[in-house]
C-alpha cells in the first residue's frame, strides 16, 4: 500500500527541508487559506511528486466515497453496526440527515432547543457553579471547550470531576458552595462506574451539607429509567443515539457545560465553526481539501517516514488541554490493529498523539524535539491576534516564538556554525567538544494552523478539522475509527478486582503479581 512512497521517501532521504525554499512559491504552494484559516505544511519533505502520490492513495482508499456515505447515515461503523453522524448536531440548517430512512434532525434540533432553554435558565438563576461529572468522551471535550472560551464565559463557573481517584471530586466540591451548585452526570448508558461512583459521592456532599438534591442534577443520557432511579426527573434528561461516539458528543448534549459558560448564543457560534468546516470537508476538491491534507501529511510522516508521535503544540494557553483531548479523539480512534475484515494490519496504524502548550513546552521537552535521536513530527498552532489587548507585546512574543520554533526544526545548525558561537571561549579539542553540544540537526517536518483569534466559531472550526482528519487517516488505513474494543478489557478486570482489592473476596488463582500488589494494599492501606 505505502510501498510506492517509501521509495519515493528513501530517494529524498538526503534533501533538506530548507533547500525547498529554493522555490520562491514553496510557502503558497505547500499552504491552503480557508475558512479564514491559513494552514501552512510547506515545512516537511512533501514536493509536488509526493503529494499528487498522497492524493492518489487517498483516491483509491475511497476517501470521498467514505466521507458522502457517513455524511449519508450510512452505518460506516460495521463492528457496532451504527451510522457515524456527530456532524448532525452541528447541522444547523436543519437540512435532512436519514437513518434507517428516519430523518434525525427534528430530533436533534428539539433537544438542542431543550439546551437552551435550561442554559438561559441557570444563567439567569443564583446558580455560581456547574460540576460536569463524567470519564473520557463526556469529560475531555467539554473541560477542554470551556478553558478554551474563557473570555466569552458570562455564566456560572464551569468545574469538571472525571477521575475515580476522590482527590478530584473532593477537590473540586472544596470551591463549591452546595446552597449554589448544580451537577451534571454525563454517562450514556448512566453506568459508567467511575462516574456514578463520583455522581453518588455528589449527592452524599448535598446530604452531608443538610441541602437537599432535588433539582440539583442534570443527566446527559440515553438511559432515562437509570437517570430516574437516580433521582433526576426525565425533563433533566438529555439524551443523544447510538450514532454519536462519545469522544465526539460534545456537539450535543455532553456540551452542555459549554453552552452554560458561554451562552447559547456562543454555542451555535461554535456549531457554525463545526458545520463550516463539514462543508468545506463535503464540497472541496481532495488536494484543496483541509481535513485531507492534513491527514495525508499525518500519513506520510507515520506510515511511511516511520516517525511514532505527533507533537500538537498550540500557542495559546487557553488550548492547554487540547493536546489531551487530541489523544483521545486520534489514539482511540485510529490505535487498531486489525483493518475493517478482521485481518491484522500489515502497517502502522496512528501514532502517540502528546503535546504541551507554548511557550511552556519550549522549557521542557524541546529539548529532545530539537536534539534527540527521534524524529517528532510538531503541528503548532497560533492565533494571529489575542484577547489581552492591553498585552499586546505578550501575543506578538508569543507568536514569534512558535514561528521560531518552526524555522529552528527545518533550518538546525551545523557544525562549522557551532564553533562559531564557542571561538574564543575554547580552543582545540575543547573547542570541538562543546562546539558539538550546540549541534542542531534541523530537518524536522512540522505544519503550522494559524487563525486570526480562538473564538468559539473558531474553535468549532479547529475540532471538525482534526475530527476529519482522524476519519481520513482511518478510511486509507483500512480501519474502524468508531469504536474502541481495546477500552473494554481493562473495564471487564477492574470491575472484577473490585472485591479483591476490598478483601470480599480472596485473590486465588490471579497471577503472582496482581495478588502480590493486592496484599500490599490489604497491609498498608489502614
């Protein structure tokens, strides 16, 4: 499948990054300006032979066959036998979206209409603080939204409980007063155990405070008769189906926290973003396509380069948790090993998505970027303008840096200009010693997405492109991005240690170092 463009790989082994530049159109040939977006990759080894290659493959992968037939409600995720349409919920036009030959979006619209109403409800109440209570899908996309959108927050503080470990909840309540808080329990089946274990704690805090939990929760849940068991009536239930993976739900209701901090009105800004990037996905030619190129760029330096991770180093620290909710949305989707018939993949399939924001990350793990014996393929990201007008000189350092950086991985620097920055310090072998301690190899790949200012459109816009991304690498890997099996195990095991570890029930017949741990815990856990 990539044997074709390993051979092309192997045949500019030799041929720097920089020397591209040679050619005065490289930047505007190797860049597309879109959406009011400019993503530039013209920094990798991709020449117009490579690319036309990439395109090619996506071709004959099916890409655009794939994309029309999800977009359709076509059940693209074959193992769970489900359609794929988050981007219904972001289907503000209300054009209609089939499955099963039933049209979704009355549907989708009423409970957005639902969202609001209550939105506007506990804006305009004495509710100071929302704890949204849910794992993965129904954690990492809200927390990471809300943070990102801080300068439009208008409502009541926006808190998020994810870990079983009860240092977050308690830690969390610890700033809340209960006479003033609200929860939300997003679980779509509501048996979620790390969430019902924090939604049950939740409720026991309200009890131990004297105040009462009627009202008091929220549920973001397809199970309504668990949500009542609970004690949350069904006109506090906000359901989504089966179509939408929870890693991208938070276009529904698991944004509800979203739209609470910024207002419905900046929530639909933020749908707007995710519908105008679908089009652009839908209508644009392959090689003038976002969400395409940059999935062949991702392809070209793992599949075929052989380089493991993906950096993604967003300059804004409002994006601080966008490189984990990145992991999510990638390594759970495209971290398989066998294709869509079973058969086990011959290739790689996606790569070890991490990232920090800069410039924080520059003072910590560039050091290996820029240095180490890997290469790791960097996707910075910048806004042309912040919101801090009266620091100004903060985002103008601030964007050069990340431009910096970018031009320090292509251009590195060699050994003669090295010894130039120690003459005179040093002398003969001293001088050649330290000379190669200041040694950048350069040549390191890296895109760059620069936009004019992180509002919520523009944020819709930036989570649609890596959520098509994500489907296109899937679609010419042959693999299911929709499901995750490989999350299922650990559960199954957890849940039966769960008497184990409390001593109900004896640690006969597990394996030496699981009853080993086990009875460490039983001697020093008080």
């Amino acid at each position: 499948m990539f044997e074709t463009l390993k051979q092309m790989a192997s045949k500019i082994a030799d041929c720097r990054i920089e020397a591209l530049f040679d050619d005065a159109g490289r930047a505007g040939a190797f860049s597309l300006n879109g959406l009011g977006m400019l993503f530039d990759y013209s920094k990798t080894q991709l020449d117009d032979n490579i690319r036309a290659a990439l395109l090619e493959l996506a071709e004959n992968a099916g890409v655009a066959a794939r994309r029309d037939a999800m977009f359709a409600g076509q059940k693209i995720n074959e193992t769970e036998g489900r359609a794929v349409l988050h981007t219904a919920l972001r289907n503000l036009d209300a054009a209609p979206v089939l499955v099963d030959g039933q049209d979704v979006m009355p549907e989708v619209l009423a409970t957005l209409g639902r969202m609001e109403t209550l939105a506007k409800e506990l804006r305009a109440s004495n509710v100071a603080d929302v704890v949204n209570i849910g794992i993965g899908g129904s954690d990492l996309g809200p927390a990471m939204a809300v943070l990102a959108l801080a300068p439009y927050h208008d409502g009541p503080n926006c808190h998020f409980v994810s870990n079983v470990d009860g240092a977050d909840i308690a830690d969390t309540l610890a700033k809340c007063d209960p006479e003033r808080t609200v929860f939300i329990v997003a679980s779509k089946t509501f048996t979620t155990i790390e969430t019902m274990t924090n939604a049950a704690s939740a409720k026991a805090w309200l009890a131990g405070k004297g105040v009462s939990d009627d009202g008091k929760f929220i549920a973001l849940s397809s199970n309504v008769e668990k949500a009542g068991e609970f004690g949350i009536p069904a006109d506090r239930v906000f359901g989504f189906e089966d179509w939408v993976g929870g890693r991208y739900s938070m276009w529904g209701p698991i944004g509800l926290s979203v739209m609470i901090a910024v207002g419905p009105e900046g929530f639909r800004a933020f749908l707007s973003g995710g519908q105008a990037m679908d089009r652009h996905f839908q209508t644009a030619p392959l090689a003038e396509n976002m969400p395409v190129l940059l999935a062949l760029v991702g392809i070209w330096h793992n599949q075929v380069l052989g380089h493991a991770t993906r950096a993604v180093l967003p300059y804004d620290n409002r994006l601080s948790r966008l490189p984990a909710y990145l992991q999510q949305l990638e390594m759970e989707s495209n971290g398989k090993g066998v294709s869509m018939d079973g058969v086990d993949l011959p290739y790689n399939s996606g790569p070890v998505v991490w990232g920090e924001p800069g410039t924080n990350g520059q003072h910590a793990f560039y050091q290996l970027i820029h240095q180490g014996t890997r290469v790791v393929p960097c996707e910075f990201m910048v806004a042309a303008s912040g919101h801090e007008v009266d620091l100004k000189h903060h985002h103008q350092l601030l964007i050069a840096n990340c431009l910096a950086q970018s031009e320090a991985l292509m251009r590195g620097r060699d050994l003669d200009e090295a010894r130039g920055k120690v003459a005179g310090k040093f002398e003969g072998d001293e001088l050649e010693r330290q000379a190669r301690h200041r040694v950048f190899p350069g040549n390191r790949p890296s895109t760059t997405l620069i936009y004019p200012k992180l509002d919520p459109e523009t944020l819709g816009k930036i989570i649609a492109l890596y959520e098509h991304r994500v489907f296109v690498e899937g679609v010419i890997l042959n693999i299911n991005s929709y499901d995750q099996w490989g999350v299922e195990l650990g559960k199954e095991l957890a849940t039966a240690l769960g008497p184990l570890v409390s001593g109900d029930a004896p640690a006969d017949g597990k394996d030496g170092s699981t009853a080993q741990l086990i009875d460490f815990v039983h001697k020093n856990a008080g």
